[in-house]
C-alpha cells in the first residue's frame, strides 16, 4: 500500500496538470471515453480547430477558442494561460503529426493529461486489414508532396495524410509520371464519421471527383518499366542527378557518404554543393536527418534543389553564397562535406570551428593544391587520408579498355571532445 508521501506526491502531480490533450474523431462525442469528455467539460478554455469545436458540441462549457492563425501563435496563446484549466483538442492521436508533439517541447509531461483518438492511419488499416507495423505512414500536410518519391518500391504499401481534397489526384498524377502508374489507390475519407466513404481506382487515369479534405491515401506500389525507384545504399547512379559536372561521382559518392556516418537526427552541412548529391544522399539515409547545402553559384543552387525534389527529399535547404561567410548563423553541424573550395581562404578553419564535438569533417580534393592542404591538416589534426582511384571500361577501338578518373584525396577527421 502506498504511504502518505506517495499520495500527496500524486497529488500533487495530478493538481499540476493544467493542459488536457483530447484527441476526438470524426464520430465526435460518441467516440470519446468518458474520463476524456470530462476534461473537456471541465476545462475553462477549450482551443482547437472549427472542426474539433463543433464535434465536441455540447461538452465545451468553458470558452471556446478557435485555433489561430499562424499556428504558433496558438502555442503562445496556450503557453500564456499555464495554471489555468485549459483543453486543446486535435485529430485523433494528438501526438501522431499533431499539436502535441509540438506542445510537449514548451510543456513537461507532467503538467499534461492526454486522452488520445485511433489515428487516421489506425482507422485506414482497420478499414483495408494491413498490419500498421508493416506500412509507411506520411504525410504530406502543409509539405510537398515530393516526399513520396523516396518511398516509391514495388509492393510496398505506403499511407499518406494529404491536405485536401486535390492531395490525391496529384499524388496519382505524380506517381504516373514518375512510372508507378499501376500503383492501386484507396481514397479514405472522413474515417470513423457519418461521412466516411472508401474509394478505389489506379494511378494511371486517376478520375476520382468531389473528394473530402480530410482524406488518406493508400497506396500499393506497382513499378512499370522505367520507374524511377531510389536505392537506399549509398552510391545512386550519376544519371539520376542534373548536373553540369559538378558531382561528387557515384563511387566517391559512396566512400564519403560512410566516412560521413550519418547518425539519426543530425545535421550536415555540404560547402560547395554542386548538384546536391551527397546532401541528397545523407538526407535519403533516414527521415530524421537534415542538410544543408551552401553554393554560391545561383544555377548550381536552383539544380540542387530540383534534385533534392525528383529524388523525394525537397526539405534539402540551399543558402546561396560563398563560404566562409554564408555559413554565418547556420545551426551547427554534426559533419561537413568539403567537395569545393576546401582550399579557398577560411573555409576549412571555419568548418573546423562549427562542428560539433564529436562531428565528422570530410575533404575530397582533385588537385595537387588541395591535397597538400589536407595532407597538412593530417600531419596537424590526425584523422584518415585515403587515395581513391576508379576506373571504368569503355571501348578503345574495337576492344575495350581502363579508362581511369580522376584520382580523390579524402581526409576524414573527428572533431574531439564528443561520442567518436
């Protein structure tokens, strides 16, 4: 049985918890408990979305506050009433894409009740019988819709969160193009409600009209010949980039790209991003990591960033300049890829001083001036100086022959004081 210290302690954490979650669906009352109904009556300020108010109707009997816009103005809004009994409602799981992932960096757990709905992904798989463990979930709310290219492998079942209503044809619109026309859609919309309507059709001839904002996609992937399908290993194939010879080519690509050992979370910065293809790269190693890409030439900025969109990742941030300076105010970096200009004034000393403890720093160089740089650097800093060296055959005459590259000098090196 617990004592008295333990009681009071609960609650006191139980007094403390100011801001109720309540994720509510599409069949509104109904569908809440009955311990989540009564947060929602209890609450003196209730915020959430038009929708959200009119669903939990008769059980709002504080004030009634529809979400501002832009929504961080709701955060502050919400944030500047802490020691109230205040309740926000969202879509289904609160924590699923929702306002809470956003509320819980301002608010301790222990300040919050949180009385999550099944999320649409939930209601979409009980709908179609697929196993949730099983399927990619993601949304293109608010996002480009790009980001579904790097998920586009045959007899994969993907679940997309669109917008609005047009999300879907565009989508099918972009998985023809794209060579994935046979790909068999499911349309789901306004799950778990009186209007709930499931529909199906393909992505090639896509007709589907009158669709309801609130929608998800189902998608099983069906790949035609020619279809655009990203390999997760790093090394994709030159001809997959726009470029004006200016690429990192594929088998560096692969070399720097494990010298650069993308970890979850992390941040890259790519000086002298040319085409974008190791920032592309690091960015399709995991959904959770970021880049940075710095060029100073603006058509080389706007090739990176067309890149970044046909190979599914159009989060890749290009600054147009020229480093050192353009890497003022960046957010720091985990690694850095030096494939331009490591040799240019104060680039190397600046990259050297933004990374992170514990960051990776890599430097290719073709030339005989770079690499007595980097060779400089080793001798005063230590790390890996590797020589690599590609060839490839092609035809001489009526035979065929070694026609080698370029050789790349690549020091890699690990900034002190962190997690090696």
């Amino acid at each position: 049985m617990p004592d008295r210290e333990t009681i009071a302690s609960a609650a006191s954490t139980a007094d403390d918890r100011w801001l109720t979650l309540v994720g509510i669906g599409e069949d509104g009352l109904d569908g809440l408990s009955p311990a989540a109904r009564a947060a929602v009556e209890a609450a003196e300020i209730v915020f959430g979305g038009a929708r959200h108010l009119a669903l939990a109707g008769d059980a709002v009997k504080g004030e009634a506050r529809a979400w501002p816009s832009p929504f961080a103005r709701g955060i502050e809004a919400v944030l500047a009433l802490r020691g109230r009994r205040v309740c926000v409602l969202a879509s289904g799981d609160p924590f699923l894409h929702g306002v809470g992932a956003t509320l819980a960096r301002h608010v301790p757990a222990e300040e919050m009740r949180v009385f999550p709905a099944p999320s649409a992904y939930s209601l979409a798989c009980a709908r179609l019988g697929w196993p949730l463990a099983e399927v990619t979930c993601l949304t293109v709310h608010g996002r480009s819709l790009d980001l579904v290219r790097a998920h586009l492998y045959p007899g994969r079942r993907l679940l997309v969160l669109t917008s609005d209503g047009a999300g879907p044809g565009e989508i099918a619109r972009l998985l023809a193009e794209g060579g994935f026309g046979g790909s068999h859609l499911t349309v789901l919309e306004a799950l778990g409600g009186p209007r709930e309507l499931v529909r199906r059709a393909r992505a090639e001839g896509f007709a589907l009209d009158d669709i309801d904002a609130l929608n998800v996609l189902a998608i099983e992937v069906a790949a035609g010949e020619g279809a655009r399908i990203i390999a997760r290993a790093p090394g994709l194939p030159d001809a997959l980039f726009e470029h004006d010879g200016q690429l990192t080519k594929r088998e560096i690509r692969a070399v720097t790209l494990s010298a650069l050992a993308p970890r979850r979370g992390e941040l890259l910065w790519d000086i002298g991003a040319g085409a974008g293809s190791v920032g592309i790269e690091w960015m399709l190693a995991d959904p959770s990591l970021a880049a940075i890409g710095i060029e100073e030439h603006p058509e080389r900025a706007a090739r990176a960033r067309r890149n970044a969109a046909a190979l599914g990742v159009p989060g890749l941030e290009i600054v147009e300049g020229r480093a050192p300076e353009a890497l003022s105010g960046l957010p720091a970096p985990a690694a850095i890829f030096l494939g331009g200009g490591a040799g240019d004034e104060g680039v190397m000393d600046a990259a050297l001083a933004a990374l992170k403890p514990g960051g990776r720093l890599v430097a290719n160089a073709v030339t005989l001036e770079t690499e007595a740089l980097l060779i400089a650097r080793h001798a005063a800093l230590g790390g890996d100086l590797t020589r690599l060296s590609v060839a490839r055959a092609v035809p001489v005459g009526g035979l065929t022959g070694w026609r080698p590259a370029m050789p790349v000098t690549q020091w890699s090196w690990v900034k002190p004081g962190g997690a090696p």
